[in-house]
C-alpha cells in the first residue's frame, strides 16, 4: 500500500484561452463541471497543496492564464466524521464500481453543516464500505446529485477509477439524463430546447437564476407527453448538470415546476416539494465500456396527483 497522501491518479488540465484570467479554486471547480464537486472542497484541496499550476503549488485566488498546465492530485479519503447509517435503499443496480439506486423524495443526497445524517452518503457508507474520495469526507462516492424532493436515478462510484469516468462522460454529455416532471399551463410547444445560462441570484445567494453574469451554459431539452387543462406532463433531457437546472429553466420560460416550494407558484399540487422525477439514467461502464441504462416509473405521490388532474 502506497505511503502516499495521494491517489493515484491524477486529473490533468490545459488551460484555454478563453479561461484565462479566471481564479485557480474557480477553474479546477468548472473543469470538475457536473461531478458535485464544490469550490469550498476545491479550495481545500489548494490549501493542502495538492493543486500544482507548471509544477507548482499556487494559492487559490491565482490567476491561471492560456497554457497553464494544472494538475490534481486527489487526496486519499480521510475517515469521514460522517457515519454510516442502516437507511433502507432501493439498489437498481450494482457491481464492484457503482451503485445506482432509486432515491426517495425527501432524502438529502449529502451531509452538510448542521445536518450530518439521514443523507444518501449515510445510506451508501452503510451499504458499500467501499467509495470513492474523490469528493472528500462530506461526499464520497456522490457523482452528480439531485435535489432532496426530487426523486429517482442517481449513480454513485466506489472507486476512483469509476469516478473519474462517470464524470468525464458528465462533463462530455454523454449521459442519458431524463426527467419527468408536471408544469404550469399549457406549453406552446409539442418540444423544445431551453438553452439559458444559470448563476447565482444576486437577490438571493442561496437561489439561482437565468443570467449572463457569472453564469454557467446550460441546456434543457423537453417534449410534451400529456396536457392536462392548465397542467402539462414533459419530459426533459438534461445536456448540462447545473444546480437546480430544470427548476430555473422551467420558471424561465414560464411554467414552473407543481409543488416546487421555491421556485414554484402558490397556487399548487398535493406533494411535498417539486413534481419531478429523475426516471431515465444511462452511461459507459466504467470499467467494462458496456452502454448501461435505467428506468424507474413515477413514485405512488407523483402518480396519484397526475391521476387526480386526469380526474377533473
């Protein structure tokens, strides 16, 4: 077993023209893109000197500029101070690699601050044993994550190897991400593509919105299945992982997600939080490069609410 503090593999990045100038913690961050990754991690990270920039060590307010050569080495996972916890899972599949389970409303995917368990990584440390530490104690084995009311597929690694892999096809948009989700009105669209940039609310820190300031690419693809009077069944494809994307996408272009509490309208369905269902999962083995895909019907809430509305 290697003395190291390090894993073995490390991520590598040239940086681009257009991403010079930007800060260290924020490039190593983007480069991460849909890998659940945070700043405040990345940060870390730097700290412990484990960010090189041309062989370097660097702070984390440095300014990478074209043809730097930054380099990652993950560090070894620490034991965590978060702990395992015998929370029932709903396991769609899993091998030595990855766990892809079908998560309930209302469950948190990670720990944070204040609220250390009941979370996905309390159930998946139980479960496993064994994560990957590429997202350090808090998120370990978490490659995307999907928020706590919304239900569905989610993909965990147990292995550095299939992390980096599973976040590369995230960053290539490989992946098959497909929701299922009721919205407000009547669309004016049998489909669409919604392709917005998403930032932080200046308003409201905590929040996010369509901006072009600060802001990230994001795209999402959707296609009406049903109409229901001045509520519309779609289906949406994600091609970016931004946080909180379909919600601001859909509040975007005028009809928000039912029962979203925070981006939603007053006026609203029967659940406890936002309708939508994360239903289609697909991706590379990572170890195998067999094409993998998933589908989990609607859960009994989600179900009953369109069966009401088809009701009237």
């Amino acid at each position: 077993m290697s003395s190291s503090p390090y894993n073995d593999e490390p991520l590598e990045w040239i940086v681009e023209e257009d991403q010079s100038g930007e800060r260290l913690d924020k490039f190593v961050t983007d480069s991460m893109d849909d890998t659940a990754v945070s700043r405040t991690q990345v940060q870390e990270w730097i700290k412990a000197g484990a960010v090189e920039v041309d062989g370097k060590a660097a702070k984390a307010n440095y300014k990478v500029t074209e043809s730097n050569r930054v380099v990652l080495h993950i560090p070894e996972l620490e034991n965590a101070a978060i702990e395992p916890e015998a929370i029932p899972l709903e396991v769609i599949y899993e091998d030595s690699d990855l766990i892809v389970i079908n998560k309930p409303r209302g469950m948190v995917v990670h720990p944070a601050p204040g609220h250390t368990s009941g979370t996905l990584v309390n159930a998946l440390m139980h479960h496993c044993k064994d994560l990957s530490g590429i997202n350090g104690m808090i998120r370990p084995g978490i490659v995307h994550r999907i928020d706590k009311d919304t239900t569905g597929l989610l993909m965990a690694a147990k292995n550095d190897l299939a992390h980096i892999s599973l976040a590369e096809q995230l960053k290539e948009h490989t992946v098959t991400r497909k929701y299922i989700a009721l919205v407000h009105g009547n669309l004016p669209h049998d489909q669409g593509t919604i392709d917005a940039p998403i930032g932080r609310d200046l308003k409201d820190r905590k929040l996010f919105t369509v901006t072009e300031r600060n802001s990230r690419h994001a795209v999402t693809h959707f296609v009406v299945l049903e109409r229901l009077g001045d509520y519309s069944i779609v289906e949406l494809q994600l091609e970016t992982g931004r946080t909180h994307q379909i919600r601001v996408h859909m509040k975007y272009i005028g009809h928000p997600l039912a029962g979203d509490p925070v981006y939603g309208r007053n006026k609203t369905v029967a659940l406890k939080g936002q309708a939508l269902h994360a239903a289609v999962l697909g991706f590379k083995h990572p170890r195998s490069g067999e094409r993998l895909q998933f589908e989990v019907p609607l859960p009994a809430d989600f179900e009953h609410v369109l069966n009401s509305l088809r009701l009237r």
